[in-house]
C-alpha cells in the first residue's frame, strides 16, 4: 500500500478487513488489508493527518491541513459531511455509538459534531429565518448534497 508522500496516519476498520491510511499528497485511501487493493480514494486540498474508521466501518473521517475534517463513504470515497476549521486539522475520531465526529485543530479548538447531511440541514433550519446562501451551504453542508431550498416556507438567502 503506497502513497506518493509521507503516511501520516492509519487506522483499521472494526472489522480488521480494511485499513484507511493519509498522506502528505493530499488523500486519504482505502485499502483491502489482505490484498493491498485500493478501495476508495478521498481528496483533500493539503496533507491529511488523522483518519478514523467509524464503529460500523461504513465511514471514514479525515483531517487535513486544508483546515477541513471530512466524512466519507468508505466503500465509494463519496463525501457525506465536512466541518471547517480556521487551521489544520491535527486529529478525528469517531465517537463509540458513531453519530458524533471529534475534531481537533491548529486553532485549539476541538469541534464535536454529528455528520450525517439530514440533522446538518434540520439544524441549520430550526437557527435561521430564510434557507441557507450558496455560501452558507458549502460551509455547513459541504459538497455532500447539491444547493437547494431546504427549510420550508423559508425565503433564499442573499
């Protein structure tokens, strides 16, 4: 299992059947223990330096110097959620239940937060007197889920 820069973090699945690995070149990779096969790669904009299987093994977290903590699907490397911190991203973990993402910063901040798109959206709505800015949506809901009016009887933003 090969990287184009220096491995910075690796983590097993529960399962001990796959092993997610960051690099300095920017990805994050799924692998098949037993076969070194390739399974998913994820892409960051700078060096990823934490990752993290989450309980069930159906996600894996990354943290990366692009100052984000991203959620992907696994199997597919398909984006689910992304948290953005004001520096790198040092260290993710799931919690043990896996509805909840740690992440921890060159900011010194530690965010906890859920991941999955639908609460993200709920949450934003029940805080907000008009649906989220093309802007707002890339900050707190990421590229997971196309831009869209989401918060009933709510205007669009500006």
């Amino acid at each position: 299992m090969t990287h184009k820069w220096v491995v910075s973090s690796v983590a097993f699945s529960p399962d001990g059947r796959w092993v997610v690995s960051g690099s300095w070149d920017n990805t994050a990779r799924v692998w098949e223990a037993q076969t070194d096969t390739e399974v998913a790669r994820m892409t960051h904009e700078s060096a990823v330096e934490s990752v993290a299987f989450s309980p069930d093994g159906r996600w894996v977290v990354s943290g990366s110097y692009d100052g984000t903590a991203r959620v992907w699907d696994a199997q597919t490397g398909t984006e689910v959620a992304r948290m953005t911190h004001e520096g790198g991203v040092e260290s993710v973990a799931f919690s043990p239940d896996g509805y909840w993402v740690a992440s921890g910063s060159e900011d010194r901040i530690l965010y906890v937060w859920p991941y999955e798109p639908q609460y993200l959206i709920d949450n934003a709505c029940s805080r907000v007197t008009r649906n989220l800015t093309r802007a707002e949506w890339k900050q707190y809901i990421g590229d997971a889920l196309p831009y869209q009016a989401v918060c009933p009887n709510q205007p669009f933003g500006p």
